[in-house]
C-alpha cells in the first residue's frame, strides 16, 4: 500500500499540531502537581467529556470491536455494552461525591476514608498495582493495535510502530501534562470521529460489499447482524447478555468503567469547575461511548466478513504479518488499506490520534499514582513541586518503555480484555458500597483485591477448573466440565464476595474521628450511615449538611431512564441502517420520552447538588 503526498501531508500537519499544543502548555503545566495531573481544577465539562470519549477511542476498541462481530456476531458486544450501568450510576451519583472529596487522585481517597496503617498500604500498594502493572497491560493493548495497523497499513515492523508512535506521544505528555493532554483530546476526538465514520461509509460501498442491503444479506453476515443474542441458545444468552447484565456490570473491576468511578474518569471528575461539571461530563461521554460511537466500527466488521471471511483470508493478503500476531482483530486494519489517497491520511491520523488520546492519558493517569500516592508517601515526603513534576516526567517515559516491552510478546486485544475482566472479577461492590456503608473499612478492599487476583488465577490454571469448567486440547478442541463454562464468572464473584465481607465482620471497623470527617467533607447519606449519624449526634458533634435531601434514589431513577435513552439510541442506530424503519421510529420516540422525563429528575438533582 501507497501513501500519496496528500496522505503524508495531514498525517505530519496532524502530529504537529498535537506537539505544538503540547509545548504551548508545558510551562503552565510545570507549576505543581495539581496543574500537572488535574489543570488546576478549572476544567469545564463539555472539554472534559469529549476528553473522556477521546481517550476510550483507544486503537485497539476498534480492533477488540471487530474480533468480537467476526466471533459472536454485533450482540457479542454486550460484554462491555453492560458497562453503561455502571457508568450511568457513576454519573448521577458517584460524580458529585469524587468532586467533594477534593483528592489529588481517586488512591487519595484511601487516607480520607480509611486511616491508620493499613489505609496508607493500600493506597501505596494499589497505586503501584494499578498505575504502574495494570497501567501497563492496558497500555500494551493499545500498543498492540497500533503495531497490527503499522504492520498492515504501512508494512513497518512492531519495533518501528512503537517507536515512531511512541516518541511523539511520550515527548507531548510529559511536557504537556493533564492540560496538554486534555486540549489535544478535543482536536484528537474530531480527527477520530471524522476518520472512523467516512471509512465506514467508503468501504460499506465497495464494489465487493456493494452497499447496506447487499451486506446485510450476504451469507457470511446474515447470522451476525442482531443486537440481541439468540434466546433459543441458551448458552450464548447467558454468557453474552445475562452475565454481563446482571453480574458484570457492578461485580466487576475494568479500566474506564470502575464501579463507583475510578481512575482516569475520577481524574476528569476531580479535574472539573464543581460538582455539576463533574456529572455532564461524564454523562455526555457516557452518551457518546455508547450509543454513537460504536456503529462505523460494527459496519466495517461487518463488511470485513465478505472481504476477508477468515484469518487465512487476511494471512493470504498480508504474508508479511508475523503468524503471533495473526488474528480476527486484524480485519480493522487489513479493510483500511482499501481507503483512497486523502481519506486514507484522514484516517491515519484519526488512528494517530486515537493511539496518542489514550496512550497520553493512560500514561499521566499512572503517573498521578506513581508520583502523588507511592513517591510522596514512601520515597520522600518533603519533595518541592518541581521535583515532584519532574518525576511525573520520568514515571511517564517508563510507564511507556516497559508496556512497549510487554506489547512485543502479545497476541490479541480480546486476550487482555478477559485478562483484565476477570482479574477485577467480584470487586466492584466495595467500590459501590464504600460511599454508603460506614462498617467497610481498609481490609475490605485490600481482602478483595487479593483474592480476585489469587481466586482468578487458580481458577485459569488448576486441575480443578479443569474438570469444573472445562478446556481446550492440543486440538483446539473445548472440552467441557461439569459446570457451563460461563459459571466460571460466577463462582469468583460469589468466592470473592464471601471473602471480603467475612474479613471486613471479622476486623475492626475505622475509628469514628476517620468516619466523622469523611461524612462531614462528601456528605453521602443513606441508611447505611445511620449509625454514625446517631453516634455524632449523640456527642454533640454536626457533621451533616443541613437542608439537603439524599440524592441517590433520584440519582438512581436517572440512571434507569439514560440506560433507556443511550440504548435507545444505539438500538434506534442500528435498525434505522438496517433498514428497519418502523422498530427504529418507535426506538427513536422512546428515547425522546426518556430524555424529557431524565431532564425533569435532573433538575431537580442539580438543585439538590448546588
């Protein structure tokens, strides 16, 4: 594959405005720590969610995407569509707790709510767990992705992909910080958007797809197009919708859809003007991940199968590929090499940009960690800003040169994706818990996380699960267990759940000068607090904010009407270019109902937030 002049013309003019924005905001970014990791707390919404959707446009979701429809058809995609009720509630009752607490990062919040010994372990050793090992899983899935689209689009090999892709967004996020990294979002956001939909719409009209009609009825598509599982098979409507609606959605731990908020999204929400900031932002992301976004990536996995019908197919195209890094997820990439010149720089650079958006988060996220909760509280306690920044800089070049190391040995994104999934496998309830009941204490957290990781791990190489779950042979052939295989999911939540409730009955609870204070700065409510609330009041001491009425019922009432307008908005996508007009004009009124009714509660929780 060629590229023209015009293709390497907006390529080079789109990097250069990316390191340009970088360096212009770099000695703003220096001041502190809060400029550098939250811009000063100033940031308005609508700059923090296109952010927030920029950096979830990662360039390996449209290869995970594409493996997914190729596999288990469109409706396979409810294993991470299930996470919008989690980030629903993260919205419209989680938001405006991050922005009170006032942390630096969401490991800060450890010393707030727990105290003692046991709550500084946790965070020093949990901002080393995830910002720097699970950092760099992450990072090397995007890594991955963008090695499998250098090696299709433009032959470079995995070592020259990283590092032409590396050296530019390293240099632009540790210079730039958070500021740098939030305005190149917003540029990066419309390059990726403007790619992805004008790709989708040439390579659905190639003379061999031949349009919408003739790609939904074509033989190798047929069975993949529904958004909803098969009912008659039991086995894939469990695994792909049931589980991930019922259990997923809030037992599990995942990078950008923590229970209860967490990570680079706390980061957005503790970087906003105040409290409402916080929830439009992540409201319009939320809209954005999941009800629009995902469609030109479907139609190009969609066309890929009458182009490419299977891996052989792409290996057949592209011999140069290593055979480890062959694989379904390469479709994406192998249909973009058919995009003419202009479109096909367009597009590079919308790949660019989403490679650089999630890269230069993931790398000032994991930095925030490292530098505030692990070098701060353990390494040196009286370091000056400066230093403090400077190691933020450093921390960023490792985080990135050792998730390069890692993407090198790698194979699929889906492969990472179930890593992840099932390693954070029953700890989301502590997260959803923590706020509102004061009886969770520091070893409730620091229980469950072990255990996810220990019970998952024996659970993927015991002789046990073997024979409960079932296996694969030297053929590739499943050979099942007694127990569905889908049930694995299951028996680490319901492990894991009875570990860190017996350990945190079993330990005592915080002392109630910690629970006063915590209650007192984010104000969280609810029964669960009773206790407290009545032992305060009986000392004399006034750690409720008067006058306000507790917003989560609302809160959750809104959450239940944007799962049925963002759905809707994805199921009325994707009938009205099915062409199933009459489902799509009943789809679309649905959601007009239920964006009128989620305006009315959410006046009436704005007022209660103000």
């Amino acid at each position: 594959m060629q590229l023209s002049t015009l293709d390497y013309a907006l390529i080079i003019g789109f990097f250069t405005i990316v390191l340009t924005i970088g360096i212009i905001v770099s000695k703003r970014s220096g001041k502190n720590t809060t400029e550098y990791f939250l811009s000063g707390r100033s940031m308005p919404w609508w700059l923090l969610g296109f952010s927030m959707v920029a950096t979830t446009f990662s360039t390996d979701t449209p290869n995970l995407v594409t493996d997914i429809v190729r596999n288990n058809g469109v409706s396979g995609n409810w294993v991470w569509w299930a996470f919008l009720l989690t980030g629903l509630l993260t919205v419209f009752v989680y938001a405006k707790l991050w922005r009170k607490s006032e942390v630096l990062t969401d490991m800060e919040f450890y010393d707030l709510r727990y105290g003692g010994k046991p709550a500084h372990f946790l965070r020093g050793f949990r901002s080393i767990y995830l910002g720097l090992f699970f950092n760099i899983i992450t990072l090397a899935a995007v890594h991955l992705a963008a090695i499998k689209i250098g090696g299709i689009m433009l032959g470079l090999s995995s070592v020259q992909t990283l590092l032409i892709g590396g050296v530019i967004t390293v240099t632009f996020s540790a210079i730039g910080g958070f500021r740098g990294v939030v305005y190149t979002d917003f540029v990066l956001f419309f390059a990726a958007m403007i790619g992805a939909i004008w790709a989708s719409i040439y390579l659905v009209n190639l003379p061999e797809v031949g349009g919408i009609t003739q790609l939904i009825n074509h033989e190798n598509v047929q069975g993949k197009l529904s958004i909803l599982p098969d009912f008659s098979d039991t086995e894939a409507l469990i695994s792909i919708l049931v589980i991930p609606l019922a259990v997923q959605w809030w037992s599990s731990w995942y990078p950008g859809a923590e229970p209860g908020g967490g990570g680079y999204i706390a980061q957005r929400m503790l970087a906003a003007k105040n409290e409402n900031h916080a929830v439009a932002s992540t409201f319009f992301f939320n809209i954005m991940h999941y009800a629009l976004r995902p469609w030109p990536w479907i139609l190009v996995a969609l066309a890929s199968l009458v182009v490419f019908p299977d891996v052989a197919s792409i290996h057949e195209a592209f011999p140069h590929i290593e055979e480890s890094k062959l694989g379904n997820d390469l479709a994406y990439s192998a249909m973009l090499t058919k995009l003419p010149s202009g479109l096909l720089g367009l597009v590079l650079a919308s790949l660019g940009a989403a490679y650089m958006s999630t890269i230069s988060t993931q790398l000032n996220w994991g930095s925030s960690y490292l530098v505030n909760d692990f070098y701060k509280q353990t390494v040196r306690k009286n370091a000056s800003e400066r230093e403090l920044v400077n190691i933020g800089r450093l921390s960023t070049v490792i985080l990135m040169v050792a998730s390069a190391i890692l993407a090198l040995l790698l194979n699929n994104a889906i492969q990472l994706f179930e890593i992840l999934l099932m390693f954070g496998a029953g700890t989301g309830l502590v997260y959803i818990l923590r706020w509102f009941w004061w009886r969770i204490n520091a070893w409730s957290e620091i229980s469950v996380m072990f255990a996810a990781a220990f019970v998952s791990l024996y659970l993927t190489f015991s002789d046990m699960s073997e024979s409960l779950f079932g296996y694969t042979d030297m053929a590739g052939v499943f050979v099942p267990g007694a127990l569905p295989s889908w049930s694995r999911f299951i028996v680490i939540v319901l492990v894991v759940t009875i570990i860190w409730l017996v350990v945190t009955l079993l330990t005592p609870p915080e002392k109630k000068e910690v629970l006063y204070s915590f209650y007192k700065k984010t104000q969280p409510g609810g029964p669960g607090w009773r206790k407290i609330l009545n032992q305060a009041r009986a000392e004399d001491k006034n750690i409720v904010d008067g006058g306000k009425k507790w917003t989560v019922p609302a809160g959750i009432l809104a959450m239940l009407l944007g799962c049925v307008l963002v759905y809707g908005c994805m199921f009325a996508t994707g009938n009205w270019i099915y062409g199933n007009y009459g489902l799509a004009t009943g789809l679309s009124a649905a959601v007009v109902v239920a964006g009128l009714l989620l305006a009315k509660v959410w006046q009436q929780l704005k007022g209660d937030i103000l």
